[in-house]
C-alpha cells in the first residue's frame, strides 16, 4: 500500500503509524514513534536556549534530522554548517547564537551536543509547524566563489520536496534512500533526509562515501534509491561490464552536470537511468533529464522557463523562488515550449583587458576545441597589466605532449590556436596545464582555486628560510618511507600569518602556502640532493581538492624523482586528498 | 655584447613579467614583437620605460625608429651600447 505524501509542516502532526521505518542505523530500523520521542528530546534542549539561530553539524542522519525538527518546533532556525573546525565557528559566530551537535572542543559559544532521552511514555501529538517558519540557512560557494549565506523558509523545502515527490515518488516506492553526499549541504538535506520522511521511506543513517558502503547496503536491502553527485560516478570503482548489487529503483544525481559517458555507465551498472536534477540553493530546482533518454531538460512540476532575448539567458518562473516574476539565471539556453531547454553553457563573461573586450566564454570553448584540450577556464589577473590566463585540462596525449615538449612550448601551441580568433593583446600570457580541472567536493571549479594557481609568489620561489615560524605548520612526526620519500605530519595552526585578515569568509590555507610548505620541507630534507640547484622551473599538474581549514592535521608526502629533475607532494589526511603537484627544476645540467 | 644581450633579454623577461620564458629561451635574432615571443604594443610602451629608468634612453612611443630598434634583441643590444659610447 503507498503512503501518502506528507507535507513537512504536518509530518509529525498524528501517529498514524508509529512503527514505520523512518531510518536504517547500524542495519537496524529506527521506527517514526523513535523519531518523535528524539524530536521531543532536541526541542527540549533547544526551548532551554535562548539562540535564535543555531550552527548545526551532526553525523548521524537520523540525529540531525531529529535536531533539525526538534530545533523548527522549539521556533529556532538552523545553520548547517560543512564541518565543524574552529575556523568555521569561528566564522558563523556572529550569524548564530549557539552550536548543537557533535562538538567537542572547549567552545566560546553554547552548545547542545546529545540531549538526554527523556522517559518514554506515549508520544505527544505535534501541532502544525509554521510554512513561513525560517527553518535553515545554508552556505552555497556561489559562482562568484565567496561564500554565501541562503535562508530558506520551511515552505520553500516543503515545495521542493512535495515537487521531487510528485515526480519521483512512485517510481521510488518505498525503496530506502542511500546517500553518497552529506546532509549538511542543500542537496543533500532535500534528497537525503526530508523527501524520504514526506514520502514515507526510509533513508539510511550512515554517509556512504564510499561505493563499496553504498552496495553492501544496497545488497540487504529489497530496492533502494542512490543520491550521488558527478564526482562519485565519474570515479565509481568497478570493472567494466560489472552490474551493480541491489535492487535499484532510481539513481539521482546533482551539483553539476553529468558527462554523457557516465550517464551511460550508471544506466548499465545501476540498471536504471541517471535522473539528474539541475537546480541552486538560491533557485531550488529547475528540471530534470535522464541523458541516456534525451539531453533536453525537462522543468519540474509548476515551473515555466523562457529565454532572454536579449542575453540568450534561461529565466525562470517557479513557486519556489516566493515570487511570481521571471529570474534570470546565469545559464545561457535554447528554449522549447516553455517547459524543456538546452544548456548553452554559462551566459557570456566579458572582460575588458587593455581596453579590449573579449569573451572569456569564447575563448574557453575555442579552447575546449582544441583536440588535446579537455576542458578550459580563462580568468582575469590584475597585475602589471590586466591579462588573461589559462588552466586548461590535457588529455592523455596532451600530458605526454607537455611531457616531451615542454610547458613552453606547448603553451605557446596553444596560444597560436587562439591567434586567429583573438587580438594579441588579449592573449593569455600564463597558463597552468593540469590533468583535471581543480574541483571541489561538490564537482564544481571554484574561482579561489582557480586564482590560487597563479599567485605571484607562487610563481617565483622563496629563498629557503624565508618562512618563518608564523608562515610554516607544526611539525608534529616525520617518516621516511624510502631512501626518497618522506612524510611528514603537520599540524595547520591557526595562528599561521595565511588566516590573519585574509578572509571575509571561511578562512582556508592557500593554494600557494602548500606550494611554499612543499619546497621548504624539500630543501630541508633533500638537501644535499638538491644542492646543485637553486631554483625550481615550474610547476605541473597542481592540483587542490579539499579545502584545508585552520586546525587542520595533514601528511605531506614528498617524493622525490631525481631522474625525472623532479618532486611530487601530496598533501592527504590518510582519507581525504588535500592537493598534489609536482615541482620541476631548473635546466637540467647533469643527473642527480 | 654578449653579456650586454644577456642583460637585455633578462630586462624584457623582468619588466614585461614574462612568464615560462628564460634567457635561454630568447634568440637574440628572433623578432621579438607579434610572431617571436608575441609582445604587443602594451609591451612596447613597458620596455621603453624599462630602458629609459635602466639606460637612460628616451624612445618615442611609436615612431619608425623606436620599432627599429625593438625588432629584436640584436637591435637593442646595438642601441645601448650606442647611447653608452655616446
């Protein structure tokens, strides 16, 4: 028998059915009575706090969405936070008035960590949460690449989720919801948590991150649906022509867009195809596509689209925005029939360099053209002159092309691809030739770490011992692996001279302090090695993955490959991969 | 004149903030506007001041001549050292 979907205002309103499975913990159904019991627990302990506004990081799915209620029906609003360092809270301190989670640090601010059960008699019955209720404020990196702060009114999620659940709830059934991206962020708190309990299904407890969790939970279960995210299908680990375990009803997938070729590898592994779903914390969702199916997007229930005649920019009319005017959107688009649109890629960025107008968009997908180019971005450096510059992605080919030929040249191969199509002066004068573009966890390519890769004083090399104690990381251990490689455990104090003043954000060691802490620890510890020569060339195949907060432990392995005139760094924290490159030296006058 | 081109073409690489480019990388009789290393006239206007707070030479900004003398490393090279026997 289906349930019926329930709006999340009224969710908790009568136990109709006390003992469906809400959650899966530890493989063990936590019942919806459960869920009310620990909701009252959470607002309990919120009413006993004066903070409107709460910082909320938990790790458990089950316990966050039991604060996340508890917390709307005590009148409070929640933050979801993406960790829980104390650089963060420090940041959030004055948008919240208390924490609650798992925190465990001495903290300047109060905080609510597990709220003792209270005794458990007959559950009370829940009133109507208020629509108009501001339920949650998220942080969304923003295409920009400042962090911004969104806050969403509880209606809004209702809409979103009733909107997924119109959609998608009948093929989902009752099938659990199993997650490979975290709750903290906007996609995953509509997928993971709430359209499961409005649809009456249960959703497993645990984060997979990892493919191997995701299937063994998959194999216990009758049939499940997967909320993922490009990142891990691009990379999911499995033989070609393998099929997944489980029974898989819907696969979901969103935060960018999906290549073709993994579109069509989930429809055969998973067996049924890759919905993904195109929307923004600011706009909510827009529409949908299964790419194996038909690339044209299809908009969501109750959402018309139309195209600026002017800009070619996709507007959009939807309930979710609040309001019934058109938005324009930062995507360029074709559009059919007001309800099914093309992407064009992003709406024209103009840059004015040396008075010269040039599309960076355009040089971008002459770039892309390129056949051993595959992907691009141009950014704009304010220098000396206003110039243009480039990270462009290689292929396999193009790598053994830098490789043979040098950066040098094939920079300047590229920059004759785009001779024809632009005016010298707007020609990129630095490039950073990588293997994959530097994405973050969301798959997306940040401005920060865009820019990063150009930092002045990353271009050139600092005088070893030049740092001082301010600008370099405790030194906690130091390993050696082999005759050429060592590891070295580091501490990233928050004192460090990088997150004095630096930020009007979220704080986060530069891209180019990790290049600086790669050539010092090198120096020092390869000294007599390297000795004979006293610069390194350039750098190759940089790459920063993960944020690395203030607080931070990390490894930094360094290896070094005398016969290639080279070193790699990595920086990792044994599970997370911070950044890696490798530093090439200077000509090559004899092998070390 | 070697030495003095060598010093050249560290001026270029330094005042125009040339990156990837080394001495090495620069032949003295390679053109060094548009097809050679591919400066523009935004370069040139650099250059020029970089002579002029180095050597003390005044170029003017886009006569024949001024683009004579920046064909190539060469050219300069005999610019120089003809202003320092002045």
């Amino acid at each position: 028998m289906m349930t019926e979907p329930k709006r999340l205002t009224g969710l908790l309103q009568s136990v109709v059915e006390p003992d469906r499975v809400v959650a899966l913990r530890d493989n063990t159904g936590v019942t919806m009575q459960d869920f009310q019991h620990r909701v009252a627990d959470w607002q309990l302990a919120a009413e006993q706090q004066p903070a409107a506004v709460f910082g909320v990081y938990i790790k458990d799915t089950f316990e966050f969405a039991a604060a996340l209620f508890g917390l709307w029906y005590a009148g409070k609003t929640a933050l979801l936070m993406g960790d829980r360092l104390p650089a963060t809270i420090e940041q959030i301190k004055g948008r919240v008035g208390a924490l609650a989670g798992d925190f465990d640090e001495p903290l300047t601010l109060p905080v609510i960590r597990q709220p003792e059960p209270a005794t458990r008699g007959k559950v009370r019955s829940f009133p109507a949460l208020d629509p108009a209720h501001p339920a949650v404020i998220v942080l969304t990196s923003g295409s920009t690449g400042t962090p911004k702060l969104v806050p969403m009114a509880l209606a809004q999620l209702d809409d979103e989720v009733a909107m997924h659940e119109a959609q998608w709830g009948l093929v989902a059934g009752q099938s659990a919801v199993i997650g490979t991206v975290s709750h903290q962020h906007i996609y995953g708190l509509l997928w993971r948590v709430l359209w499961p309990l409005a649809g009456g299904r249960p959703f497993v407890s645990e984060l997979c991150q990892y493919a191997e969790d995701a299937l063994a939970h998959a194999s216990r279960l009758p049939s499940s649906v997967l909320v993922t995210t490009p990142s891990h299908l691009s990379r999911w680990p499995c033989q070609t022509g393998e099929k997944a375990e489980g029974n898989w009803r819907l696969v979901v997938s969103s935060t960018a867009p999906l290549a073709l070729e993994h579109s069509v590898f989930g429809r055969d592994y998973f067996g049924v195809p890759v919905t993904e779903i195109f929307g923004s914390s600011e706009t909510g969702g827009i529409a949908w596509r299964q790419q194996t199916e038909d690339e044209v997007w299809t908009t969501l229930k109750g959402i018309a689209v139309d195209c600026d005649p002017e800009s070619g920019a996709l507007l959009l009319q939807s309930p979710l925005l609040g309001h019934q005017n058109w938005l324009k959107t930062g995507d360029r688009a074709e559009v059919f029939d007001r309800n099914r649109f093309r992407l064009l890629g992003r709406l024209d960025r103009i840059a004015k360099i040396e008075g010269k107008r040039v599309s960076l968009t355009r040089m971008e997908s002459r770039l892309t053209a390129h056949p051993r180019v595959t992907e691009a971005r141009v950014v704009v450096l304010e220098g000396r002159r206003t110039e243009t510059a480039v990270v462009a992605a290689l292929d396999e080919s193009g790598q053994r092309w830098l490789e043979t030929e040098g950066k040098r040249a094939v920079s300047r191969a590229l920059r004759q691809w785009l001779a024809d199509d632009f005016e010298t002066p707007v020609l990129p004068r630095r490039w950073r030739l990588v293997d994959a573009l530097p994405r973050n966890a969301q798959g997306k390519v940040p401005q920060h770490n865009l820019m990063v890769l150009f930092d002045k004083s990353g271009g050139t090399t600092p005088e070893a011992g030049v740092l001082n104690d301010n600008r370099l990381p405790v030194l906690l251990g130091q390993e050696w692996l082999a005759a050429n490689q060592v590891q070295l455990h580091l501490r990233v104090q928050p004192e460090l001279a990088f997150f004095q003043g630096h930020f009007d954000e979220l704080p986060v060691l530069p891209g180019v302090a990790q290049i600086h802490w790669a050539e010092h620890y090198a120096r020092a510890l390869f000294n007599e090695k390297l000795a004979s020569r006293d610069t390194f060339s350039r750098m190759e195949t940089v790459k920063f993955q993960e944020l690395i907060r203030p607080g931070r432990e990390v490894f930094m392995e360094l290896t070094l490959q005398p016969e290639r005139s080279r070193f790699v760094f990595r920086l990792h924290d044994g599970d997370t991969a911070f950044s890696s490159g490798r530093m090439v030296f200077d000509a090559l006058q004899e092998p070390i | 004149m070697t030495e003095l081109k060598t010093e050249l073409k560290k001026l270029v690489i330094d005042a125009l903030d040339l990156e990837d480019v080394t001495v090495d990388d620069i032949d003295s009789s390679e053109p060094l506007f548009i097809d050679g290393l591919g400066l523009d006239s935004i370069d040139a206007l650099e250059l020029g001041l970089a002579l002029q707070k180095t050597y003390g030479i005044k170029l003017a900004a886009d006569s024949e001549e001024t683009r004579k003398h920046f064909a190539s490393i060469d050219s300069l090279a005999e610019l120089v050292a003809s202003h320092k026997a002045a």
